[in-house]
C-alpha cells in the first residue's frame, strides 16, 4: 500500500494539517514518506517527527478521495499507529513482539500508567460494555442535571486539576436513552422494506433524539425498523485509536448480532460508525473465520441519506420549514464513504428550505474522534476556520451528520455566542414530516 503512492502531491491541498502549517511532513505525502523510511529501517519508530505526525493526522481520509493512484491512507495509517501501541507496549509483555523492522524488535518507551489505565478504561472497559457505558452515560447526565456541573465549573476546581476544556466538551446528555432490545417499530402505510439501526454508544445517549428522529424518518419511508439487541460501539475509536484487536472484538459481536434477521439493509445516521462498518471486511481480513460474514455484513450497510435517496425519498408528506441552512460535510461521510450529492438532495427536497453552501464544506472540522482532546491546537485552528466559513453564509442551522463534528461546532457556537443552531440532516427531515402530522 506504501509503494502505491507515487508522491505527485495532489492530497497536499485536500489535507487540512497540510493546509494550516504549510510543512510537507504534515501532509499525506510527507507522512507516507516517513512510514516508508521506517519500513526500510532508515530511521526507527523512536524518531519524534514520525510519532508526532502520526498523532496529529485527523484521518479525515481527504486525501484518499482526490488520490489518482487509488492509495488506502487510513488503513496504512491505522497500521501504523498499530505498530507504535506495540512497540510502547513491548517492555510490558512476557514474551518479545516479533520485529517490526530489522532484526531487534522494536520497542518503546511505554505510556504513562495514568494513560495505560485510562485507555484499558475507554478502550477495553467503557466502549466494548454498553451497559458499562450507558451506567457511566447516566452519571454524567446526573452530573448535568443536579448542579454539580454548574458548582464545578464556577469554583475553579476544573481548571484547578487541568480538567475544564476536557470537560466543557461533554455533551448534553438525552433524558432517554436508545437502548436496542429488539424493539420493532412498524412502517407507516405499506412496508416496503426491513430494515436495522445501528444504536451505537454515543449516538444512543447523548444523541438518542436523532435516533428518534431516525426511526420516524424511516418508517414515513415505508420501513420497519428492528434494533436488534447485543449490538454495540462500531470499534472507530479502536481502529482510528491503535486498537485493532479491541476493533475486531466489537466488530465480531456486531456482525453477529445483525446476521440473519433477513433485513434489507443496515442502516447508520452517523458517518464515522456507517464508514467503519463498511470496513469490517478489511479489518477482519485474516480472520478465516469471520471474513465472509463480514463482507456480507458490510453489503447490507447504508448511510441513511445513501438508502433515502435509493429508495425515492416520501416528498408527498413533507411539510415547510422556513429555515436557511448550510451543510458541514463530515470527513467519513464526504471522502471516506463518497456520499455527498443524496444528503444535499434531502436538504433540497424540504420545502422552504434554503440551502447555503459554505467555502471549504468538506474540509475537516477538527472533531475527528477524540482529536480534539489529543491535539487541541489544531483541532481549535480547524474549527474556527470552519465556523467562519458557515457563519459567513449567514445561515440559521449548520446541518451535519456526525457526533464529533456536531459537538465541535455546538461547542465553538457556544464560545462565540452565536445564535445559530447545529442540527442532523434527519432531524430536519423529521421536523418537516412532523409539521404536516400536527
């Protein structure tokens, strides 16, 4: 995959770090340049240039989308990240990992046990157990909700212990939660397909509203909708994160769980979950024993802009909505996934409705996963520059599709004391079928 880039530089300008610092190590290229050196033993993974920038890569996947040579960025990356976790973790393991480059095998300094101890809690505990994850969900929005949020932010005591741009990005959490228990609910009219929703982690509590939004959208559209139980989080943060075991181990639970319900298709309203699970075949390649479930898995997956636009989208019960509206592409749905004509057509297809488009739409917003806690500076730099792009279309809502990308712009919004909403392009689709159901 390395050798297939043939370094012509056409992803420097679809690069967003690229864009900001202007260096070529910061770019696709630079860093692919950097990958290839390791792999021919030319410097060695403790080179601090090689690990900085693959931390400060977004994986926003823009690069492979203007790519002439076809160059799979995010799986050499992710590989990449693999093999650093490895190596930090060498001195930690009984038996010696087999070498990366060379004949010695590579090691590391390892993390600091506060970062070892919160990772085997993210990565192993929180987003593989989602009871686990809903139980904690359901400590934050006590938090929120009894005063303590308010008390800690006011008395200092976040900033105190470096906590406060940590915690200022917690999400609202939903007063229900979206919990899939095999609940089925019915079509409106004649069915016309079957379909499953993904439930995920975070979009089932801090954005089970667009869940509900989701479900009533579709079954306007002729669905039954299943929630299949014993699904759960997509592995994105895993995989993005270094973590391909702990990705291949929800990946599993998630094939299994959606196979043989005899389903049209699988539907997800979030572009990073929808972009990971039509990765499962590769992410499961080498696993005799799971590859051909996962590639029949991932041919039923849909975005649910990519299935509303295939099955002729309901217009006869739209109602109007007065609003002026621009949309902020997110990386996974735009370039990982190709989708960017059907979640305009949606938007277009809601009378009233004026769609704005903003300069730079799919360049990345600085969310991507939990960059924005690992590399804030440019994932501040990067919002701003798109805030300032929608703001300048003068738009009411900025619609989106995505957690990450909806919590950074909610959160800059906020800074800047914008009266402009953050929205799903399902929830305004639901609010127009809703205005013609009062």
């Amino acid at each position: 995959m390395i050798n297939t880039c043939v370094h012509c530089g056409l992803c420097l300008p679809a690069c967003p770090t690229y864009r900001e610092t202007g260096l070529e190590m910061a770019s696709p290229r630079g860093r692919i340049y950097l990958m290839k050196a390791v792999d021919e033993g030319r410097i060695g993974m403790e080179s601090r240039v090689f690990q900085e920038q693959m931390s400060l890569c977004l994986n926003c996947r823009a690069c492979e989308a203007v790519c002439p040579s076809g160059v799979q960025y995010g799986a050499i990356l992710e590989a990449s990240r693999v093999q650093l976790e490895q190596a930090r973790s060498a001195g930690n393991l009984p038996v010696p990992l087999l070498p990366i480059v060379g004949t010695q095998p590579a090691q590391l300094p390892p993390r600091p046990l506060w970062q070892q101890a919160l990772r085997s809690i993210v990565f192993g505990g929180l987003f593989k157990e989602m009871a686990l994850f809903r139980a904690f969900s359901g400590s934050m929005r006590l938090y929120q909700q009894s005063g303590l949020q308010w008390l800690a932010r006011q008395s200092g005591i976040l900033k105190l212990i470096g906590m406060a741009a940590t915690e200022r990005m917690l999400p609202p959490l939903s007063e229900r939660f979206v919990t899939p228990m095999g609940q089925i609910y019915p079509a409106e009219g004649q069915r016309r397909y079957t379909v499953a929703l993904l439930t995920g982690c975070i979009m089932s509590t801090a954005f089970a509203n667009v869940h509900q939004a989701s479900i009533r959208v579709l079954q306007k559209n002729g669905c039954d909708v299943i929630l299949p139980p014993d699904q759960g989080c997509c592995g994105a943060l895993h995989t993005h994160g270094g973590d391909l075991d702990g990705g291949r181990t929800v990946a599993r639970r998630n094939i299994a769980a959606f196979t043989g319900l005899g389903i049209d298709a699988i539907i997800v309203n979030a572009a990073g979950c929808g972009s990971t699970l039509k990765e499962y075949g590769h992410l499961l390649h080498d696993d005799p024993a799971w590859h051909a479930q996962a590639n029949a898995f991932t041919a039923k997956v849909k975005d649910i802009h990519e299935f509303l636009a295939a099955i002729e989208l309901n217009r006869a019960d739209l109602g109007r909505l007065e609003l002026k509206v621009t949309y902020q592409e997110p990386c996974h749905l735009a370039h990982a996934q190709r989708i960017t004509v059907q979640p305009r057509s949606i938007l277009q297809a809601i009378p009233g409705l004026e769609l704005h488009e903003m300069h730079e739409s799919a360049l990345c917003c600085g969310s991507a996963g939990v960059y924005n806690l690992t590399q804030p500076t440019m994932a501040a730099q990067l919002g701003a520059r798109k805030l300032n792009n929608a703001l300048a279309t003068g738009a009411h809502v900025i619609a989106t599709a995505n957690p990450g990308c909806a919590l950074q712009l909610a959160g800059a919004l906020q800074q800047r004391g914008e009266d402009v909403q953050v929205r799903y392009i399902v929830e305004l689709l639901d609010a127009s079928y809703r205005t013609t159901s009062k």
